[in-house]
C-alpha cells in the first residue's frame, strides 16, 4: 500500500475578551469543534474585565496584566511549535 505525506497539523491559539463586540463566541466555539474534530490541538483563553484592543498598549483599552498574560502564552505556545519542529 502506498503511503501519502500528511502534513503536520497545526496548533490554534485564540484569545479574546469575554465582553467583545466584534467576536462571535458561536464562530470560535465552531473553530474550537473543527479543531478538536480533526484532532488538531486548541487551546482558547478568554480575558475577562478586558476589551477588545487590551494588548494594544497605545490604547485606551490596554490591561497591562492581561496584556503580559496573553503574551506569555503566545510565547509558550510558540515554543512548543519549535521544540516540536526541532524534534521531528
């Protein structure tokens, strides 16, 4: 039998504030569903008592707390995808 090369499979990070107009939560449920029915790893992280542009520290809205929250994760996240690469 023939064997096909699959590429690997890619890993979702979503962030996003609970409060926030412009995301639909049915959108990323769906993508959430997608993911794990495709057996891709998600990881979905939700920052309450933020808004939308919390991370943008030339906003208004920026939470510095959850700001560097967010960005610890993306790097975490980040670095298993090239602990992962560097492995295979």
């Amino acid at each position: 039998m023939a064997r096909f090369w699959r590429p690997p499979q890619v890993p979702v990070q979503v962030h996003y504030a609970r409060n926030d107009e412009l995301v639909d939560v049915d959108q990323v449920r769906a993508l959430e569903a997608a993911a794990l029915a495709a057996d891709v790893s998600v990881e979905v992280y939700v920052y309450d008592r933020v808004s939308h542009l919390f991370e943008d520290s030339d906003s208004a809205d920026h939470d510095p707390g959850a700001a560097q929250l967010m960005m610890e994760r993306v790097l975490h996240f980040l670095g298993r995808l090239d602990d992962e690469r560097k492995i295979g």
